[in-house]
C-alpha cells in the first residue's frame, strides 16, 4: 500500500513541478493524473500492466481505498462556509438563482451535447 | 486537568479533536446516505459540512483552527486526483472510443457554465466582485480559486460557491438525467464531472464505476478548459 501510495505521491509532486515550470494554467494533481496514465500506458506497452488486471493490483486497490474516499476529502473546505454567511446572505438570491439554474442548463447542455455527437457517429459508422 | 473547560481548553487547540470530528461526521453522514439507500437528496457531503460548520459555530471555534487539524484530510484531495488514473486506465478503450464526444460536450459545457452564471447573477444585480468568484464555479476547488483570484475575485468565496455547485449537480444528476431519458452512463458521469467536479465524480462513482471515470475525465478537462475561458469571457464583457 505505501509503495503505491508513494507512487500517487511522486506522480502528484512530478506535475506540480512540471506545470510551474512550463506556466501552465492546469492544477498539479490534473498533471500527476495525466503522467500516471500516460506511465501505465507505457508499462503496458511493455508488458507489465494490463487495463484488465490494475484495478486488482497494489495501485489499484490503493487507488480505489482513497477514491471511495473522496467525499470527506471535501469536508474541511466545505466547513469554510461559515466563514462567509455574510456575504453570501448579501447577494443570497442572486446567487442562489445563478448556481440552480447554471447547473441544470451545464448538466443538460453538457449530456445530450454527447449522446447527439455519439449517436451522429454511430450513425455514419454504419 | 481538574475540569471538563480545562480539558476542552487543551483538547480544542489540538489537530487530533477537529480531525477526529472531521472524520466522525462523515462517517455518521454517510451511515445516514446509506440508510437512505443513497438517495441523491440525501448527500453525505452536504451533511457532514452542516455538522461540522454547526459544530464550529457553537463552539465558537475559528475556521483556522479547525483546519490545523482538518489539513491532513484536505492535504488527500491532492493523491486522490492522480489517483483516478487508475479507473481511466482501466477503462481505456471506452474514453478512446469517446474522444469525439467527450471533446465537443467539454466545449459545449465548459461554455455553457461560465456564461449561463454571468448572465443570470448579472441580471439578478450581483457586483463583479461576485460575479468574478461565481464564474468558475464548476471548476474543482484549487483551479477555480486561483482563476478567481487572477481576475481580482475573493478565493475563498469561491471555494464555498465551488463545493456548493458540487453538491448541487451531484443531488440534481440522477433525477435530472432520467428526466431527459438520458440511460448512457458515460454521458451521466460526464455531465456531472464537468458540472459539478470532484464532489460530483464522487456520487458518480458510487452510482457506476463508467460514470465515475468519465465524471473524473470531465472534471480534468473543465478545469483545463475554463482556466482559459473564464478570463477570455471577462475580457469579452469589458472590451
């Protein structure tokens, strides 16, 4: 479990290094992500992973102990709420409107935007 | 320590009690989800921050201090992200046979977020001030603060309007999308990934480990993508 948890670590510290020093707009664990999946890549190129069988390996069960976890990891800077009942009271309306309704037009907008593209392309496959 | 205040005194200025109850509430949060039968109404998110801000408050216990204790939890959020390598590679050949849709939806939505909160908060009176720390609002915590932040908005604010948003898609995705009889689970998770972030590829997840991957893939490429956005929109407003 350590080992792969200290391989989640360095590929996380790999990315914000790398994304600092290029000046990039994307955060270090997006990085890190994108390392670890282009590093899997590479291993199972040669032979050393396989998408069918890392989910059960040590990376895989470690990875899938912290994504069950990934609720709580919001918690702390969540509870950051009371520091601004003030403000957000202030413009309560305004802002309670915009995030409703935002969300329910980006969630609409974002899901049939990929099943009409995917159906499009289903269709001239045939 | 020869009173309980005495006890509470020492304890309070501790990491171990605000991470202990840190813990605790989610653990009591999500027993209740789960009794519910994990009812997207009842979101164990939602709940633990309730106590937790519930419990600050009463107690009178400054945020910063908490969060002495709670920065061990927060610090996880960080290997947790690379951790969705591992589903995403996993299911590599379903995110290949994807890539057309994922792309054109990502454009569509990342669009569709920034411009849709601007619009309506605007109309509804909000200052620039607000409206700067609204707009990425569907970006994951860290991103979005910093995007704030460039454009003269107030970070934490922003952070609170974040992880609001992502309990709001998270509650919203499943009866929203069997409303629309959208059933593809790739579609569902991409949706609510790109709306709703991290908190959002966490009900995913517990709904379907599809959903949950391209909820995490969306999540990555909205914060890319409205990185460039969200500035390029204000300039558009001003000039």
């Amino acid at each position: 479990m350590l080992r792969a948890f200290g391989l989640l670590l360095a590929c996380q510290l790999l990315g914000e290094v790398l994304v600092r020093l290029a000046g990039w707009p994307v955060p270090g664990p997006v990085m890190g992500l994108i390392l670890l999946v282009a590093g899997l890549g590479l291993a199972a190129r040669l032979g050393k992973v396989a998408p069918e069988t890392v989910t059960a390996s040590e990376l895989g069960r470690t990875s899938s102990a912290l994504i069950a976890a990934l609720g709580i990891l919001f918690v702390p800077a969540g509870a950051g709420v009371v520091q601004h009942f003030g403000q957000i009271a202030a413009h309560g309306a305004a802002i309670a409107v915009a995030l409703v309704v935002s969300t329910i037009l980006t969630l609409t907008v974002t899901a049939a935007v990929f099943v009409a593209v995917r159906r499009a392309m289903d269709r001239g496959e045939e | 320590m020869d009173n309980p205040f005495q006890l509470w005194v020492y304890l309070s200025a501790t990491p171990l009690l605000w991470l202990t109850i840190t813990v605790v509430a989610w653990l009591g949060a999500d027993a209740i989800a789960k009794a519910s039968g994990r009812h997207p109404l009842v979101n164990p998110v939602l709940i633990a921050i309730l106590t937790v801000a519930g419990l600050l408050a009463v107690t009178g216990t400054p945020y910063a201090r908490y969060f002495e204790g709670a920065q061990f939890v927060h610090f996880l959020l960080g290997p947790a992200t690379v951790a969705l390598a591992i589903p995403m590679f996993a299911n590599i050949r379903t995110v290949r046979r994807n890539l057309v849709p994922m792309v054109a939806a990502l454009i569509a939505g990342a669009v569709t977020a920034i411009v849709s909160t601007i619009a309506i908060a605007a109309a509804s009176g909000a200052p620039q001030k607000v409206l700067v720390a609204l707009a990425p609002k569907s970006v994951t915590a860290a991103i979005a603060m910093g995007i704030s932040e460039g454009l003269g908005g107030e970070p934490a604010l922003t952070a609170v309007l974040v992880i609001t948003t992502g309990i709001l898609g998270a509650v919203m995705m499943t009866p929203l999308m069997n409303l629309l009889r959208i059933r593809d689970q790739a579609a569902r998770g991409f949706a609510v990934g790109l709306a709703s972030h991290g908190i959002g590829t966490a009900q995913a997840f517990t709904v379907d480990p599809v959903a949950g991957t391209f909820a995490g893939i969306a999540m990555g490429l909205n914060a890319v993508a409205s990185a460039f956005l969200v500035p390029a929109v204000f300039r558009l407003m001003a000039g």
